[in-house]
C-alpha cells in the first residue's frame, strides 16, 4: 500500500469525492479507509490525531507512503493538491495550478467546503459499503 486516503465515511461529498478518485485512479496509487475504521484512527493517533481532532479539522487525509520510513501525513487542500499530482495526467497540471496558490487561501477554500459539506451532499447513517470491484482498495473495513 503506498497512499491511504482517509475520509469521513458518513460524508456524502466525500463519498462522491472517493468515488471520482476511484474512477481516475488509472495506476491505482490509492488505498481508502474511512475515518470511522479502527485501522484510520490507528493511523491518525501516530500523528496525534485523535477522533475529537478529526472533528475539529474537517479534513480529510492522506497518507504518502504508508508504513514506510518515508511516511508523510497531509491534509486540508494539500490533500487534493498531492491528490491530483498522483493521478497523473491533465490532473497534475490542474494540481500544479492550485498548488501556485498560498496554502493560506487554499485552505480556507477547503474549510469552506468541509464545513459545509453535509449541506452539499448529506449524511450517510452508516458508511456505504463498497461494490465486489472496489473493495480491494479499501481497507480497514470490517464485514
């Protein structure tokens, strides 16, 4: 596993947003795990990133290099700025172009977005399960 994209599993917008990564993913450089999973709180504590400190960032997170010395936690916009870099493609350019942004304005755009997201797109009573064809890139789900 090299990159762990940990969401907020009862977010719809965050839900749609690992679905379009899945679609785009073509070199399949991403793993996902809900924030609500055993396995991304275990991953996040090794940061100091408790539940309450989820909650408190409204961010979504990935991991670079996961489990490796190389190891590297990102979040708020430098999540969808390295997100689109590991695409590759007409995405990396897209990703170079905000990255020229000052991460300042950048994450107060996310944090907009994330304040906001249930608004947008709603709020799962429990995290949807992943078809037969995706649930190999996810991990830490249980059943």
């Amino acid at each position: 596993m090299e990159n762990l994209l940990i969401y907020d599993g009862l977010c719809g917008f965050c839900h749609s947003t690992v679905q379009w990564v899945l679609k785009h993913d073509k070199r399949g450089r991403f793993r996902f795990a809900p924030q609500q999973s055993a396995f991304a709180q275990e991953i996040l504590l090794r940061y100091g990133i408790d539940r309450k400190a989820m909650v408190d960032t409204d961010s979504v997170y990935l991991v670079l290099n996961v489990n490796s010395p190389d190891e590297r936690l990102l979040l708020r916009s430098d999540v969808t700025v390295h997100s689109l870099f590991l695409l590759g493609g007409i995405w990396k350019v897209l990703g170079h172009c905000l990255r020229v942004i000052p991460r300042f304005l950048r994450d107060r755009a996310y944090t907009l977005v994330a304040r906001n997201r249930y608004r947008f797109a709603g709020r799962y009573q429990a995290c949807p399960v992943p078809t037969v064809e995706e649930r190999a890139k996810f991990v830490g789900l249980t059943g």
